[in-house]
C-alpha cells in the first residue's frame, strides 16, 4: 500500500493527516480528477447489519465526503415528528410543556415522501399527521385493595387520526410509534390526559427530533505492519499489547495480523522500547468504518442511501446554479 496513504502513527503524535488528492501535489503526478479511477477505487461493503443497526466500509473518499454523508445522516435525511400538541386535558403530575417534550422525542414510523414540507400554509392531509391520545388511570373496582389500571402511559396508546385520503395513501404503512413501548408518563387513579398531536416534516437541523439515527460516526481502518522477525519470548507480549483477534502466531516474521479492524489504535505496543522499529502502526486514510444506529423511523440498510439522495439533491442544486450564473456573466 502506498505510505502517502497512511496516517502515522506515532507514540506522541500523528503524522501525514493531510490529503494529498489535488492536482500537482506530487511532482511527476497529474492528480487530476479521474471519474473511471474514481469508480474503480470506490466501495461499500456492509459488514454488520441488525434490526436497528448497521456498519459497513466505505473506500475510496476523502475524508470531507465521508464526512458529508455522517453529516447528512444526522442533520439533513428527513423525518416526521410530533410538532404541535394541542392539550385538551391533563391533569397528571407532569406539565404540559415537559409532556409535549417526551412526545416530540418519540420516533415515528412514517414515510417522510407521503408528506410535503409546512411552510407558513395552513395544516392539512399533505403535510400534517394527526394522533390522539387519550388515557386515565383508576382502580378496577372501589375495594381498597383493588388493583390500578392504566398507571403508565405507553407510546403505543398514540391513535392514528387519518386526514383526507390519507387512510389510502399510507395504508400500506400506517403511521405509529417506531417504538411502541416507550413510558410517556405515569399516573395515579383519578389522573387522566386528552390531546391532539400534529406531526410534521424535518430535519435533523431544525431539531434533533427529526434526525433519523441515534448515532453515526466513522473511524479510519487500522494499519498494522511487521517489520522484522519477533524473537520467540517477545511474541506472546506482543500479541497482548493488542485486543484480542488482532495479531496471532504465524506468517514469516512469526506474527502476522488477523483483524486489522478489532484494533482499537491504543499504542500500548508503542510503550515498550523492546518493539522499537519491529512494529509501525498507522490508518488507511480513504477506508471508513461507519456505524450507524437507527431511531427506528428508517431501516438501518435504508439509511446511507437516503443520505446520497440527499447530497446527490444539494450537489444537483448547485449545479444549476453555476450554470445560471455561468449563462448570465456570458
């Protein structure tokens, strides 16, 4: 592998962090934007993927594009949310302002393209989703000793109010709680609640309501090289200054690297003056480990192409811009 694309690492600090993908860096090198070099290069592989999470690699991007896509994960993929709580009766211990936070903050399961973005017109089938909720907490019967129903109040209590033609349009997926066991409050007998819930779209960067992922971040794939034979007594030290399944016995120098992936870059191989110059440590710097987790509202796998859509719609906007600027100065 090409050193210029390793990011060193070193006991105290870090050394060439800069990208070099720009013409004329390199003496004897073009550097000029090469789309089939591009596409030859690119990659994504999902290595990990569950109910509500998924990781996978992206190779082949500088650090500003893997950067754009966690970016837009978080802040610009869109989502419908609780905007407005219209509170016709609570009389819980909780206020109405702090109940109408925890509900916003509830993830819902509903496709973003049925409805339109709401602007400064009024609410309506095309960019509005109504729920009602509705609960009260009494005893089963007037014995002293009678058991307490409806003490605590679920997510899964939010009921469906359809609008226009929506109970055709989003039949195939009616709208609800991404999570139906989330506790909104607990009451006492005699304690009740009525509202009416408006839902919106988007995004993350209006509130972190409408972002799609509890978490996405990335890491550069660690780079680990052998350069010489390890002496026989070192090699199990050696094994242990790493977690386990990153180096094993073996291969010509006595220790060959398993998974690079598993090492969590510490450096405590670098602590030991009996390693110096048999170990050099470093990360790919075009090779991203992502990991995104979903709130629920998007399929984990949905989530990174989502996001291009996303660029591909800012990078298309652009575009026409230039070409409007570009036909006016002409």
């Amino acid at each position: 592998m090409d050193r210029r694309n390793i990011v060193e690492i070193h006991p105290e600090h870090v050394g060439n962090v800069s990208s070099t993908s720009y013409p004329l860096h390199v003496p004897g090198e073009s550097g000029a934007w090469d789309t089939q070099l591009f596409e030859k290069n690119l990659k994504v592989d999902l290595t990990r993927l569950t109910t509500d999470q998924c990781e996978f690699d992206l190779v082949g991007v500088d650090a500003s594009i893997a950067n754009a896509v966690r970016r837009s994960l978080i802040a610009e993929v869109p989502t419908v949310a609780i905007e407005h709580v219209y509170v016709w009766n609570n009389t819980s211990i909780i206020q109405d302002e702090v109940l109408s936070h925890r509900l916003g903050l509830i993830p819902l399961a509903i496709d973003p393209s049925k409805l339109s973005f709401k602007m400064d017109e009024e609410a309506n089938d095309q960019n509005t989703v109504v729920f009602n909720l509705k609960a009260e907490c009494h005893k089963s019967s007037s014995a002293k000793d009678a058991p307490v129903e409806g003490r605590y109040v679920y997510s899964s209590q939010l009921e469906w109010d359809p609008k226009g033609d929506q109970s055709e349009s989003m039949a195939d997926k009616p709208p609800a709680p991404a999570n139906p066991d989330i506790l909104i409050a607990k009451m006492a007998p005699g304690q009740k609640m009525e509202m009416e819930l408006h839902c919106e779209k988007g995004i993350g960067k209006d509130h972190a309501k409408f972002s799609p992922v509890a978490t996405a971040s990335y890491r550069l794939l660690p780079h680990i090289e052998i350069l010489q034979m390890i002496p026989e007594p070192l090699i199990p030290k050696l094994i242990s200054c790493f977690p386990e399944g990153v180096l094993e016995r073996g291969g010509e120098n006595g220790v060959r690297v398993l998974d690079p992936r598993k090492d969590t870059v510490s450096r405590e191989v670098l602590r030991h003056p009996e390693f110096n110059g048999m170990i050099r440590l470093g990360r790919v710097q075009d090779h991203f480990l992502f990991s995104v987790e979903s709130t629920g509202v998007y399929e984990p796998e949905a989530l990174l192409p989502a996001s291009i859509e996303v660029l591909q719609k800012k990078c298309a906007l652009m575009k026409l811009a230039l070409d409007t600027l570009s036909s006016e100065s002409s």
